[in-house]
C-alpha cells in the first residue's frame, strides 16, 4: 500500500488537537494531506489518537550499565549490539527518532542506515566533552588511574584540545556537541553546583559548532551552570532540574531550549539501590528528584521552548515512556506531547519530522484512545499502539497498521 488513507482519527498535529475526526493520507512514506480527502486504500481509525512518531531527545544506546567504567571501556561490540535492543526497544514503544547525546558512532548509525535492525531515526554526537574531573570523568578519587577516551565521554581541557576534538566529532559524523558544564549524579567527584568548563573553553566549543552549521547541548544542573552554559552560547540545557524563575526568563532570552529528563531520577531513586547505585549518586539524585518538575514548570511560565528526553541507563531503560507522564504532570498532556514532537524536532533542526501535515515524513503513533482522557493510553506499556516510520509499520515485521481494525 504505497498510497492510503487513516480515516476518522483523532488527530494530533504537533502543536494541537483538531477539533473533529479528521482523515491522514501518506503516499511513498509522506503525509500528502491532512483533512476531508480521501485516497488509495482506506483504512478506518474509528476515532483512535494519531501523533507524530515521538522523539527523546536525551538517548543514550552505549548506557549499558548505570554507572562506572562499564559505559566507558567495556567491549564496544557489546555496547553497539546492546544498543541496538535499547533502540529497537524506543521504536516498539512510539519513538521514531532519538538524539544521542554522549554515545554513538559512524558504525552504529550506518547499521541503522542500512536497516540492520528496528531502530529510531538516530541523530548521535559522539562521546560528550568533559573537564578533569568533571561529569564524564569516571575515576573515583582514590585511584591512580588514566582515563581520556571511552564510548559515552572523553576528558578534553583548554581551548586549544577543544578546537581540535571538536573539528574531529564533526569529521567523525556527529550531529552536534554534547558538554558537561555542572557535576552530575552518577560521577562520583563532582559537585552537582559547580560550573564546569572555563568562559573561552565553552566559546571555542560554541564557535566552532556554530561554523559548522550545528549547535552545543550541555550537561547542567545549576543556575550558576545554566547561565555559564546559555551566556557562552550554548543551545540547549540537558536535565536544568534546579533552574529556578530568573535563569528560565534568561535562557528565554538567549532562545535557548530545555530538555528535562524527570525519568532517570524517579527511576533511580526507586530502583538505584538494588542496582548497585553508589551512595554518594542516591544522595544527589535525591536533590534533583525534588526539584526537576518545578523547573519544567519555571521554564514554560518563562516562554522557553522545553523538549523531552529520558537519559535512562542500564537496566532503567523500560521506564521511557513514564517520564511522559510525570513531564505531563509538570504541565499537560498538550504540553508534553508539543515537547516529544515538534519542540524537540525544531532543537534537532528537522522540519520534517515532529509534524503532520502535508510534505512531512509519515512518522505516525496511533493509540488506542483520547491521552488527555486516559494518560495510559501514551504512557502504559500494556495498551496496544501501532508504530509507522516513514509510511510503514517498522516493528517486529508487521504489516502496516496491523492491529487497527
């Protein structure tokens, strides 16, 4: 069926729900038109929801383990084949797109490529940048360890290095930078608080990106560590979960995007223990559990454009589709799914995708019901959607829209 049409659906086009049962005609893998027309076969949505295919714009498929050296220097074999069940898992569960920041490679993205396996649209930006001794260094204090380079982070200090490193993440593939610019949960050294990074180091990453058409994502917790990432041109803040009233009004201003990631504290704080979470990790994760809902809600007040991403890692990685729901409790469910779709396509820069509408790419997640009545419908694991990448149903080998009747 290169030509059909979903008719009577409940449409949601990115930005809003249309107000009456409305028909999708896709032809080739693009949406034709969205409206009363009707072509090739006709296949009767009676009144379930259509989105755009969703988008994490915070995936990590090397996150094969929730913390240490394991990320970093385990066999990379492994990681790519593990992460390709972690993709094919986001693509089964609605995501046709997802933005690695802090992992992937040329490798990994020519298998998707060349559908080797079930897999997102994937956008990568190589191992994230990291100081001596900030986030993406993995050393514990006690060891007399070397450690520069591994599948998820690299230590790269001063402005010189930077310039180089960045230049070659680009050459090697990348879609744009990953940096770490405040402490983080799971490295063992760093304060969450503390900027990371110098001004000039930040401005050589952000110049260079910029030269090359792309754009700087940034770790960063903090209001001093938000407002050090935005005021060296950083474009988008990564967790933000202590942003407070002020820096939201900033970031604003700087038409800087957020990308919250309430999923990984939940899920570590209820699972982190029994995983093997290293205690000074539960005690910071507990900081910013308390504190990442408020910033969702300080950042939309503010008029700042807020994504969605998931950064779960390990065996956390089944609890994707609940940070949809607890998003959805910072704000509304029109919010979060504005956040999952045509927000986040806009912070990755594809106008194609994130959308429906006529000459858009036919990602489509069809639910079995109305989300704002029953948030299950998007966020339940055990209720029935159909996935459709580019026009055809992309999971598992079924037929297209196998299973709406």
């Amino acid at each position: 069926m290169s030509t059909y049409t979903l008719a009577n659906a409940l449409v949601f086009d990115g930005q809003q729900f249309l107000d009456a049962p409305t028909n999708i005609t896709v032809a080739d893998g693009v949406i034709t038109a969205v409206g009363d027309q009707s072509e090739g076969t006709v296949i009767d949505a009676a009144g379930r929801c259509v989105l755009p295919g969703l988008i994490d714009a915070h995936f990590h498929a090397y996150a094969v383990a929730l913390q240490g050296l394991d990320n970093e220097l385990g066999p990379l074999s492994y990681s790519a084949l593990a992460g390709s069940h972690r993709l094919a898992d986001a693509l089964r569960r609605g995501f046709t797109t997802v933005r690695d920041v802090a992992g992937g490679d040329l490798g990994l993205a020519r298998a998707i490529e060349e559908k080797l396996f079930a897999s997102p649209r994937y956008y990568f930006t190589g191992p994230a940048f990291s100081q001596t001794g900030g986030h993406g260094d993995p050393r514990e204090a006690h060891l007399d360890s070397c450690f520069t380079h591994g599948h998820m982070c690299r230590i790269v200090d001063g402005p010189d290095a930077l310039r180089v490193a960045v230049r070659d993440a680009f050459r090697t593939g990348a879609h744009a930078i990953k940096i770490m610019t405040s402490g983080g949960v799971i490295s063992l050294t760093d304060p969450l608080e503390i900027p990371q990074y110098s001004p000039e180091e930040i401005r050589t990453i952000t110049s260079e990106a910029a030269r090359r058409g792309s754009y700087v994502c940034a770790h960063a917790y903090s209001v001093p560590a938000i407002r050090h990432s935005v005021e060296n041109g950083v474009r988008s803040i990564e967790h933000g979960n202590l942003l407070d009233a002020d820096t939201a009004k900033l970031m604003a201003e700087h038409d800087a995007f957020l990308v919250p990631t309430l999923a990984a504290y939940a899920a570590m704080d209820s699972r982190g223990e029994e995983l093997g979470l290293a205690e000074v990790s539960q005690q910071k994760n507990r900081i910013v559990l308390e504190r990442g809902q408020e910033a969702v809600r300080h950042a939309l007040a503010a008029g700042v454009k807020v994504g969605f991403g998931s950064d779960l890692m390990g065996e956390l990685g089944d609890e994707q589709l609940h940070g949809l729901a607890l998003q959805a409790a910072a704000s509304t469910v029109d919010d979060v799914l504005r956040s999952a779709t045509s927000v986040n396509a806009q912070l990755i820069g594809n106008d194609s995708i994130g959308q429906l509408g006529a000459g858009k790419i036919a990602d489509l997640l069809v639910l079995d019901g109305d989300p704002r009545e029953d948030l299950d419908y998007l966020v339940s694991e055990n209720q029935h959607r159909t996935v459709i990448q580019s026009g055809a149903a992309s999971v598992d080998g079924l037929n297209l829209l196998a299973g709406v009747k």
